[in-house]
C-alpha cells in the first residue's frame, strides 16, 4: 500500500469510526475549487468578496477532525484562531470522494428502515448546488446517491420514489407537482412528521429520475422581482423513499433519505450584501441558526431539540435526529468573505468533535470548554445577526417578563398552529399497499402519483454549469492546505475568537420529539398562519366537554385521602385460632393480623422483603407516578378557564397550552414536557399540588 493510499484508508476508518458511535449529525467541510474568474481575482458579483491577500489553512489531524484557519499571507500574518470540524474535504477531493465517505455509508441504513439526511450549508456561491446537483457531466451527491439506491433496490427487490420541495419564507412547495397550496407539515399521533400534499414519484431508473430531478430543478416558487434579482433565496431538497420488504418478519420497512440544498448564508448587515431582502433574508438565516442550534443540541446529548422553532427544522425532524444518520457539509467558499467566516465558525460550534471536547475533560482544558460556551457579542457579524432575530423572534414581551420575574428559561413560544383550511385529503401513497402491512415502520407522506402526469423540462439543472468551473491552484496542498485569496477589507472583520459567535438558543428549552411507532391518522397541523377560530372553538369546547376527568381525579384525590388516613395493610391472613388455644389463652379476642412490615408485593402478586425505608420509597414512587400522569393528563384536556384556575398559569400560558395542543394531541407526556411553559420545577411542583388540591 502506498502511502496515500494508506493515509487515505486512515482518514475513512475515522469516518467509520464515527459512524460506529454516532450520535448526532458529522459535520464536515468541503472547500471548493476556485472558478475562472477567482482566479484572476475579478469579482464576479456572485460573492461579496474576491481579493488576492488572505489564505484559508487546512489542517487534517488522522482522520480525526480538521481544523480551519482564516490568514493574510502576504503580511505573514495568520489568524491564530482555528475552526475545528469533524472533517474537511480538500478542493482536489472531488464529489466521489464525499459521496463514498459521507453518503454511501448512509444508504446502508435507509435499507434497513432509518431516515438519514445530507445537508449541503455555508455562504452564497460556496458550491452547495454544484455539490447536491451536480451536471450532466459530474453528478452531484443525490444523482449518484440515487443510482446507488436504484442498484440495491433491483437486488432487494425494493421500490424508490422521490419527492421535491422548496421551503421559501417558511412554507414549503412541492416541485414536482407546482400548486398554490402549500406543503403541511403535520405531526401523527405517534410524533412522527408527515408532509402533507407532497407528492411522491415512482423512480424506476435513473432516465426517470433524470428528467424528475430537473423538471424540479428547473421549478422556483417565489417569482424573481426583476430580471436582474439575484436575491431569491430559499431551501430546496429531494427526498428518497425506499421500501423494502423485510424478509425476516414478512414487513415492510421504509427508509428515507433527504438531500437539502440550503439558502446561502449571508449576514444582511454587511453592505456588500445589500442587493438582499432584509425580511427574506432575516427569514432564511433564522430557519439556518435554528438548524444549527438543532445540531449542536443533538450533538451535545441536549435533552430538547428546538425543532419547533422553524419549518425548516420541523420538515428535517425525523431525518436529524438520533434514530438516523445525518450530515451536514459546510461548503466554503475559496474567495473568502466575512460570510465564509462566519458559516465555518456556526458550523464548528455545531460539530459532534467540539462537543465530544467539551465534554471530555480530560482532553480538553478550562480555557478551551469556556471557548465553547456560547455567548452574545454584537462585535461579530453573525452574532449581530443572530442578536437581531432573537430579539425579534424570541424575546417577546411575556418571555422576557417571565423570565425575569422566575429567572427560568423562557417560554419559547410557538405561533398559533391551525388546521389549514386548504388540507385537503390526501391522495393514495406510493406506498400504501405495502403500507398497511407495516406496524411498526415509518408510514410515508400521502402523495399523489405523479410519474405519468409529469411532462419534464428539457432544460438543464440550474446552476450547474461547469463552464466557468476551472480548478484553481491545488496541486501544492498537503495536509497543510493554503488555499484562498481572502478579500483586505475582510481582515479586520474576522472574528477575534470562535466564542464570539454564538447560537441564540442556547439557554432555551429544546425538546426532541420522541419516535413512536404508532402511525396514526390523528394528524395536526403545523401551519405557521394564525389560529383559525373554529378549531380553537372547537379545542375549548372539547375541553369545556370533560366533566368525567374531573370526576376521575376527585375520585382519585379521595382515594389519595383515604390511603393517608387508612392503615395499609397487605394480605388477609387468617387468625390462627388453634395457636391462641394451644397458648392457653382464655379469651380469644379477634385482632388484626400484624402484617410485617418488610413484606411487599411484588408485580406478580408475590410478597417481598425490603427496609421500611425501602417499602415506602416504592409505594410512594409509585403514587407520585399516578399522580403525575393525571396532573399531565389534566393540562392535556382542560378547558383554558380551568387550567387559568392553576397556580403559574394565566392567561398567555393557558392559551400557549391550547396552541400546544393543536399541534399535538397530547403535548405533555413526561413531566419534563412542562418546562417547555418556562416554568420553574418549583413552579411545576406548585401547579402540581394545586391541581390535586382542587378535586
Ligand atoms: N467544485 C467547484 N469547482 C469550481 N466551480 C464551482 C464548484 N462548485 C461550484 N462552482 C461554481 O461556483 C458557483 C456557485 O456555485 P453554486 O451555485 O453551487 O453555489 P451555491 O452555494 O449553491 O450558491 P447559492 O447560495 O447562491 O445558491 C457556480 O458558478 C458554480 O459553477
């Protein structure tokens, strides 16, 4: 084995390696090749910047992580700060490289029934389309990833289709089937996300996808403003279905695979990106930070993912999550800008490496966890960014008075959720003979068959030319890669320190959705308009309609009662009359049997032995659990005059709940749920004792 060849195989046994212990999602980056026109220096329009100066260092350690760094070479200078990922792809790895190591490893999964997601983010013009698109010529990661799925599926006997959406100012559009009505995304009974009104084509070859994908391509919702508007940013993303029959258990398992081209990153308060619409772009970074927020929250073994917080995070939910495999690749830009800067720095804090340091103490040394912390600091672009929209987004009046007054988290709170009005039925599924054999597997978004209906657009993939795609200078890269010119007046703008760009989130409650298996078809809605107000009506009116949940926990609160009173007593043995008689005792006075104290049932009804302390943990462990579900089933049904009633909820937070409600049926499972209304424990405990206390 040569030595490349064995520092290559090095490197992919760390991606194996991590893909063995994989938590949350790998983010990597992907520096790209320089066009024709960086490498004359000329500015292009595209990017904000474009300069001669600056150099972007790569530095690889054995396949462990990379670690970025942004410098001047001319001065000499670089910047001593480093932005550390899991991986870096150099600009001579091409596309076949990533797809083996980042992608290919995820369709194992899919076939066995796991969602798995392949995020292309970083600033505008850094090459995420050419790297998730590709051309005719150079596939990008989804053509090569479906060709791969289409051989596997023959083999196995599975079935593939596709969907394509565009999620723009936070509503999603179906490409394949363009339609006024939005996309829904609705959550099941079960918490698993369903995309309502997304349609799924049938692929059966790769001539099938080919004309799908670029019909799709060729697809843009929002209607350019002028011929010259380069602003329209949106997310845009495929997504795989493969069903195959499991032959063990006779059942059909469905796997997903997303592969989502994101909205360039771009800090709207630089001049240079003056050309884009402040509440387009305010939009599009919002949904990106709580992407990130989401990732870091995963990859920080964070006990709640704020998924809610966009419909971007809501869509990926079952793909980003730990129950699948997922990975995020930052494309950088070689004409470096403060963009690029600051998309790295997002991304590193973001990683699974720098979480895994921060909690390694052993590795890693006080200065470099406080590194880590995320703090505010308008000095820095992003930051300023993120500052912006958390204050719009997050610090609403009622959030920044509670959490004063409590000093608790604040409620993160959720716009009204109604059931659209547009929803209509859903058309058969693809899948849906295979379906209803399935118990336990992912039930897929009902869509309607397009496969034939669909008359493809000659056109090519937008923005995949590669005419002007020359590979710049990258023959003298080692480990230690210099690669870009970064522009002069970007030098004073590069942040001093990772810790000063920070997620905004950081403090509020994240909840990750859990992942029944039951699919249902209770769906809610997650529609971003104003509750309509029939629904509410009607959730009220349910509420106002369940007089029996009273009852049941008056009948509970005095059985609580009589068992405080009442001495326990376990078992009736009966009086052994000979005992007292052989005893020569005269008068036999019936008496209550002492019933050791140490004895106990057990599940099966057979007795056991304990301390004291022991017996009464148990039976007092197992009242509070009784006591607990009913309290949560009570906020999960009462009216909003009812739960007004309670000890920390007023008006805002009764409605709050309601709103809770019509996104999910029963928003509080756990008593944990409950911190997502930015109460306190002791907070909790009090409505708690409360609600027992009124029946
Ligand atoms: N690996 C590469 N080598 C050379 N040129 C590339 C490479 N990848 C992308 N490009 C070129 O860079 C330009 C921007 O690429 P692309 O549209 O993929 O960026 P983007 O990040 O998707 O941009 P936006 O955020 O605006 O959607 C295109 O002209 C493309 O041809």
């Amino acid at each position: 084995m040569d030595s490349s060849s064995a520092e290559s195989s090095a490197e992919f046994s760390g991606s194996q390696s991590w893909l063995q212990s994989r938590r949350g999602v790998r983010v990597v980056g992907r520096i790209r090749s320089f066009r024709s026109s960086e490498i004359v220096g000329a500015s292009d329009g595209e990017s904000s910047c474009s300069s001669s100066r600056a150099q972007i260092s790569l530095t690889r350690c054995d396949g462990d992580y990379a670690s970025i760094s942004f410098g001047d070479q001319s001065t000499g200078s670089s910047r001593k700060d480093s932005y550390k990922l899991d991986w870096c792809y150099k600009q001579d790895e091409g596309i076949s490289e990533i797809f083996s190591r980042e992608v290919k490893p995820l369709i194992q999964g899919i076939f066995h029934g796991r969602n798995a997601c392949v995020i292309a983010y970083g600033a505008r013009g850094s090459g995420k389309t050419q790297m998730i698109q590709g051309s005719e010529e150079d596939p990008g990661l989804a053509p090569m990833a479906i060709s791969e799925i289409l051989m596997s599926a023959t083999e196995v006997g599975g079935s593939v289709a596709i969907s394509c959406y565009e999620v723009y100012q936070d509503h999603i559009y179906d490409l394949l089937d363009p339609k006024e009505q939005e996309v829904l995304v609705l959550e099941d009974a079960g918490r698993k996300i369903q995309l309502k009104g997304l349609s799924q084509v049938p692929v059966n070859s790769i001539v099938d996808f080919k004309k799908l994908f670029t019909n799709a391509c060729n697809q843009r919702r929002p209607q350019k403003k002028s011929a010259n508007d380069t602003s329209i940013r949106s997310h845009r993303g495929m997504i795989i279905y493969v069903s195959v029959v499991d032959k063990k258990t006779n059942h059909s398992l469905i796997g997903k695979m997303n592969f989502v081209d994101l909205a360039g990153y771009e800090d709207t308060k630089q001049k240079s990106n003056a050309y884009s619409y402040p509440a387009e772009s305010a939009k599009v970074n919002k949904s990106l930070y709580t992407l990130l927020n989401v990732i870091y929250a995963l990859n920080a073994n964070g006990t709640y993912i704020p998924y809610r917080e966009s419909k971007l995070t809501r869509l990926l939910q079952d793909f980003i999550c730990r129950a699948s495999g997922a990975v995020l690749i930052t494309c950088v830009n070689p004409t470096l800008c403060q963009d690029t800067i600051n998309a790295v720095s997002l991304a590193s804090r973001s990683c699974q490496m720098v979480n895994h340091h921060r909690h390694d103490t052993t590795k890693s040394s006080s200065k470099s966890v406080s590194k880590f912390i995320p703090t505010f600091s308008p000095s820095n672009g992003g930051s300023r960014a993120q500052d912006t929209l958390v204050k719009k987004h997050q610090l609403s009046q009622f959030a920044s008075t509670e959490r004063k007054r409590n000093g608790t988290p604040f409620l993160t709170k959720r716009r009204p959720q109604p059931l659209s009005k547009s929803m209509k039925k859903p058309g058969p599924s693809l899948f849906s003979s295979v379906e209803k054999k399935t118990n336990n597997s992912t039930s897929l978004t009902k869509g309607r068959k397009l496969f034939n209906a669909t008359s493809p657009s000659p056109k090519s993939i937008k923005k995949n030319a590669l005419s002007d795609s020359t590979c710049g200078d990258t023959s003298t890269q080692s480990e230690e890669t210099c690669v870009s010119p970064i522009a002069p007046d970007v030098q004073s703008k590069i942040p001093e320190s990772p810790k000063d760009v920070s997620f905004p989130n950081e403090h509020n409650d994240i909840r990750e959705s859990e992942t029944g298996l039951d699919i249902s078809a209770k769906l809610s809605a997650d529609s971003e308009e104003s509750t309509t107000k029939e629904n509410h009506e009607s959730l009220v009116n349910m509420a106002k309609s369940s007089p029996p949940l009273s009852e049941r926990l008056r009948e509970i609160s005095n059985s609580l009662k009589l068992l405080s009173t009442r001495q326990i007593c376990i078992g009736t043995p009966k009086v052994d009359v000979s005992y007292y008689k052989q005893g020569g005792v005269d008068h036999i006075e019936p008496k209550t049997p002492g019933v050791p104290f140490n004895l106990r049932l057990d599940g099966n009804s057979n007795f056991e032995t304990g301390t004291p302390q022991d017996i009464f943990r148990t039976r007092s462990t197992g009242l509070k659990k009784s006591l607990v579900q009913e309290c949560l089933s009570f906020l999960n049904s009462a009216n909003k005059e009812e739960l007004k009633k309670l000890k920390g909820i007023g008006e805002k937070r009764a409605t709050y709940i309601l709103q809770l409600r019509e996104e999910t049926p029963e928003p509080f499972k756990e008593i944990e749920d409950l911190k997502e209304l930015g109460l306190s424990s002791k907070q909790i405990g009090g409505m708690m004792s409360g609600i027992l206390e009124d029946f």
